[in-house]
C-alpha cells in the first residue's frame, strides 16, 4: 500500500538525485570552460633517451635549452 509507495518515490528520488548532482556540475563546469585559456606547457621536453644500464632500462630527460642572452640597459 501507501508504504511501498512513499519507499518507491525515496528511491527513485535518491537515484535522481544521485544522478543528477554529478551531471548537473559536469554541465556547468563544460559550459564554464568553453571560453577557458588554453595555458602553453611549462617546458618543452624535446626527448626522451633509454639506455640499459646494468639490466635496467633508464630513460632520461632531454629538455629544451636556449643560448646565453645579454641584455643591455
């Protein structure tokens, strides 16, 4: 009777509730993000080098590097 009733409504409102909050705040963050600034990387890796090293692989690091600069005042 009313009981099952007043549980079913519970449960099927916990669900949409449950579904709802997350996909509402995925909206608005994808709304929000849409005129977002794409920020350039911080370093720019040129490589990545492997060697074996006494039968373990290594991989090393290659980053980008600039020539001295002067400034004059």
């Amino acid at each position: 009777g009313f009981y099952l009733d007043a549980m079913n409504r519970k449960a099927i409102l916990g669900v949409l509730l449950a579904l709802g909050v997350p996909l509402g705040c995925y909206w608005i963050l994808k709304y929000n993000s849409d005129n977002a600034v794409n920020m350039p990387r911080k370093y720019l890796l040129d490589t990545v080098v492997t060697r074996v090293e006494k039968g373990k692989e290594i991989t090393d690091s290659i980053w980008h590097k600039t020539a001295n600069i002067s400034l004059v005042n």
